[in-house]
C-alpha cells in the first residue's frame, strides 16, 4: 500500500506544481531505505527481516510522508478530503491506465520467456547477465518515465481546455527532448558499457565478457525505446487510453516476446541481446505513425480545435 501511494503522490505533487518536492520524498525514501538496510542487517543482525523492515520504512517516508502534505499541508494547491463514488469516472481512469497494466504484466511475462531462453543457450550465467543488463536498464529508462510523468499533467490541463498552441509549443518541445535524450542515453550506456558491466559481474572473467557484449547490443534500444514511453504517454495523457494500450502491448509483449523467440533460432545468443531493439524499433514505426494521424484529432498538429470534439467527450 504505501508503495503505491509513493507512486500515486508522484503524480499529484506534478499536478500541485511542487515536483521538487516529489524528488525530494522519493529520494528520501531511498536513501532512508539504503541507510537502514545497513544499519539493520550489519549492526542490528536482523538479516532478511532487517532488509524488509527498511524496504517498509522507505516506502513509509516516500508514501506516507506525501499522504500527510496533502491531508494537512496549508501551500498545497491541492486537497484530499471526503468523496463519494463515481463510477464513471472510477472505470474511466481504470480504462485510461490499461497501458500501465499492460506493461507491467506484460514485462513479467517477458522476463520469463528471457530466463527460459537463456537458461537453455547458457545456463544460470546467461540469467546473471540478464540481471546486470536490467539492473542498468531501470536507470535509463526512468529518465524517460520521469519525464513523461512530468509533462503528462501539462499535456492533459492544455488539451482539456483547448489551449491548443500550447499544447503544439509542449508537444514540440517534449518530443525534441525525448530525441536528445535517446541519443545520449545511448551514446551513454555504449560508453558506460564496461565498468557497469565490471561492477555487477567482474568476478567471473566469461560472465563478464558475456555480459559486456550483450549490454552493447542491447544498449542501442535506448535510440528507440523514447518515443514509445513518450507515446504511450502522451495518448493516456488526452485520455486515449486503448491507443496508449496497444503501443504498450506491442513493445512489451508481441514484439519483444515474439523476438526473443524466434531471433536465439538464428543468432544464437546475439538474438536474445538484439530482441529489444527489434521490439522498440517497431514500436517506434507505429509510434511515429500515430502521432502522424492522431495530430489533428489532439491539437497538436494545429492551432484551431476540431470542431467535432467537445469537452463531453474528453475521458
């Protein structure tokens, strides 16, 4: 529970205009959690239960601490206080966030089908590899997803009151972000390659080498996989919710379940490393492809509102 309201608070802090003090929490909260596992497991002795108790702690600080700023704190923009029910509403936002869902159901399943695939190329040292690469992997991509949950309140206040040349103006400017920053992740974790690689696996010389060329096979992802989490995005942003869905099933499960599959059968090993970038590579096609044709429906593309959409049918 508190896990998730750290997640949620997030939001909100963007919407209150204090993401300051978002980063603030979320950094505390992991700090607090790092600094207690030491204390709890080296000094206190408390072992595995010791680890969990500063996971709990940390998310308490992060979620917690958020949840009483927005009970009692007399600057925030916004409020939590009593509410009914309101179903429309309730299964609009369910419906609006399938593509969160869908990606995270959809990586468990992949992480699977990679530790299957591995296990039968490789053994056990191919899953340690696998486990370096996506320790690596959460960093970077989180530059984008905090990005994207920044902006996303943005998109969604200028589309809902037609503030359309605003809307052109942010989406511009979001978008040549999301390609400078895909580039430098990339030329970044090409360069990062081995002593991220020697800080996970640099005991074992083969799993070392394996794993430093499978992160610079699999960093060149990093070119793509931007434009898709700003994609995805943006479309839950204007309350598009399937569109935002199906990017986010054909990047997480189709297109990266179906290569980590099939490309072992030709490249061997390289194939694993390689399926995500055929994954993003894809992804990013239809990617550009909606945004071409969704730029009029959504008011990015002009400065004049479409005629046929009115407030009643946003969400």
């Amino acid at each position: 529970m508190l896990f998730m309201l750290q997640c949620m608070f997030q939001c909100f802090f963007a919407v209150a205009e204090k993401p300051q003090l978002g980063l603030v929490f979320s950094v505390g909260a992991g700090i607090a959690n790092m600094a207690l596992d030491y204390i709890f497991i080296r000094f206190a002795k408390l072992g595995i239960f010791g680890a969990g108790l500063a996971t709990v702690i940390g998310f308490a600080i992060g979620g917690g601490g958020a949840l009483l700023y927005f009970l009692f704190s007399k600057k925030s923009a916004i409020k939590i206080t009593a509410s009914g029910f309101y179903p429309k509403q309730f299964f609009g936002a369910c419906y609006n966030g399938a593509s969160e869902f869908m990606s995270n159901v959809s990586a468990s399943f992949v992480g699977i089908l990679y530790n299957v695939q591995l296990v039968k190329l490789v053994g056990e040292k191919g899953i340690a590899a696998y486990s370096a690469m996506m320790y690596t992997d959460f960093v970077f991509l989180a530059v984008f997803f905090g990005f994207t949950m920044g902006i996303a309140p943005v998109i969604s206040y200028n589309y809902g009151a037609g503030n359309y040349g605003e809307l052109k103006s942010v989406f511009r400017k979001s978008t040549v972000a999301i390609a400078v920053g895909s580039l430098a992740a990339a030329v970044l974790a090409e360069a990062l390659s081995y002593p991220l690689s020697w800080a996970f696996v640099g005991y074992d010389k083969e799993l070392m080498q394996m794993t430093l060329r499978g992160f610079r096979i699999f960093a060149v992802c990093y070119l793509f996989c931007g434009i898709n989490i700003w994609c995805s995005a943006f479309f839950t942003a204007v309350c598009n919710g399937l569109l935002s869905a199906f990017i986010s099933l054909m990047r997480s499960l189709i297109f990266r379940g179906g290569a980590v599959l099939l490309l072992p059968l030709i490249f061997g090993l390289d194939g694993i490393w390689s399926a995500v970038i055929i994954a993003e590579l894809f992804t990013a096609i239809i990617s550009a492809i909606l945004f071409s044709t969704q730029r009029k429906r959504y008011g990015y593309g002009k400065l004049e509102p479409d005629p046929q959409r009115s407030a009643s049918k946003i969400c």
